[in-house]
C-alpha cells in the first residue's frame, strides 16, 4: 500500500518542525532530557589486591618490628630492629602513595594531577610539620631505648 497525500503533509510537518529545532550545532539545550545521565565507559582506576597486599604486608611486618622493641624494650638490639622496622614502615608509606598516586588519587587538599592548579602553600607545610614530628618522635623513642 502506498501512502495517501495526508501521510505525506504530516511527514513534511514533522521533517519541518524538527528542522525548526535543530541549531546548526545539534540540538537545543531544550530538548535534552534533565533525567539523562551520562556513564563513563572506561572502568575506574582503582587499586588491586595484587597492588595492596604488598604495602599492606610490608606496614604490618614493618610496624610490628618498630613496636615490639619500643613496647617491651628487649635488649641491645632493640634500637637497631625498632629502626629498621620505622625504615620498612616507611617504604611501605612511600610505596602506597606512589601506587595511589599512579591510579589517580591525591592526597587532601592538593589538586588533582595534570589539573593545572597550584597546590596551597599552607597545605604543603601541614603535611610536613606532621611528617616531621612523627619522625622526631620516632626518632626520641628509639634514642630513649639506649
């Protein structure tokens, strides 16, 4: 069956007023329905178990090594292995912050990577006044053993 003359004057219609809504650009900022949500195709950067479960072992090991000798002060030897397990605490430290930093994360208050902004210098000496007094008191503990 072939269309009759009235199919084809609302088909012109229709062509018409869609044609009125389009800009040369697409279309207007009216048709866009405000439910619309758009999903990102690629999956996110996260951290794998594979990429944790060494930071992860190594903090534990490197913690108990430097707690055990503060805690219960075992000998000569105590200052030696209480800085040796600071030292694998903080690899392990630095070993996290590299591998969060290669999947996109940064820390409080600094912008984001490639984003252009310039880190607060307020922030900055935050992190490293904290950073400080955790190494000097580290530092006291393990000088008190002897």
């Amino acid at each position: 069956m072939e269309a009759g003359p009235r199919d084809r004057e609302r088909e012109a219609r229709d062509a018409a007023d869609s044609a009125s809504r389009l800009s040369p650009d697409g279309p207007d900022d009216q048709d866009v329905i405000p439910d619309e949500v758009e999903v990102e195709l690629r999956p996110q950067r996260r951290l794998r178990i594979w990429q944790l479960a060494p930071i992860v072992g190594l903090a534990a090991v490197g913690s108990l090594m430097f707690a055990f000798p503060l805690a219960f002060g075992t000998g000569d030897g105590g200052a030696v292995v209480a800085m040796l397990g600071l030292l694998i605490s903080c690899c392990a430290a630095g070993w996290g912050v590299m591998a969060a930093r290669r999947v996109g994360h940064t820390w409080p208050g600094l912008p984001p990577r490639g984003s252009g902004e310039r880190p607060d210098w307020r922030v900055i000496a935050l992190y490293v006044g904290v950073g400080a007094a955790l190494v000097a008191l580290a530092v006291w503990r393990v000088a008190r053993l002897r």
